[in-house]
C-alpha cells in the first residue's frame, strides 16, 4: 500500500467511529484521538535523531485509536491488573466495548480489516508490514 492508501484506510476507520462522539455530553472519540496526538508528539519531540516521518501526527493518532478499538473488539477479558502499563485509549475503547449505547460491529460493518491489519508502526512512521520485510 502507498501513503494515499494508509491514509485512506486510516480514516475511513476513523470516521466509521464518529458515533461514539455523539452519544452523550462527552466527545469519548475526540478523548482518545487527543490522547494518542499527545502520545505521538512526544514520542516524535524525544527521538535522539531527527526522523521525517511520512505520516503527520494526526494520522499517526487515529491509526493508534483504532487499533485500541480493534484489540478491544478482539479481547474478551479484561483485568484490572491490565490498566497498570497502558494507554487511557485503552481504557476507553473496552469501555464503549462495553457499553450497549455502541454497537462498535454495526459502526466498523464493511470495513477493510485485512488492509489496516497490514499497517505497522515503525521507527515513528506507518508502514505496511508486507513493504516492511
């Protein structure tokens, strides 16, 4: 896959998700996303060599947010001991998992999973894992 293709996918995932901004009082999406833009920032500010990354930071983020989505909607089991060592969009993704006002099958219904599933992180840039190798 190429940079326009990341990007698309990325996004299209991320705008499938705009329901669970819009449910109650707070943007649970918006949370998230700022989160991981905070997250990634750093990660960029406190590289110890300069690094152009293809991928803006913003893009980057979503990707991180729907992957917490995806490990949730994978994961059956929860543990309190889980919360120790990660990230609050981790947190947040169980819990709207959880939460029956989202139907997070219904909002992801179509989407290419096999074509995000093929995006990596590395070295602060997106890649895809078989361009990778």
């Amino acid at each position: 896959m190429n940079k326009k293709q990341i990007t698309e996918i990325i996004s299209e995932g991320y705008y499938r998700l705009d329901p669970i901004s819009n449910v109650d009082w707070t943007d649970y999406l918006d949370i998230m996303y700022t989160e991981e833009l905070r997250h990634e920032r750093q990660h960029r500010a406190a590289a110890p060599f300069d690094i152009r990354p293809k991928f803006t930071a913003s893009i980057v983020a979503k990707y991180w947010v729907i992957r917490a989505v995806r490990n949730a909607m994978r994961s059956d089991t929860f543990r309190p001991r889980d919360i120790l060592h990660c990230k609050k969009s981790y947190l947040y993704a169980h819990a709207i998992k959880d939460d029956e006002r989202f139907d997070l099958d219904e909002m992801l219904d179509g989407f290419d999973w096999a074509a995000f599933d093929s995006i990596d992180y590395q070295t602060a840039d997106l890649v895809c894992i078989s361009q990778a190798a």
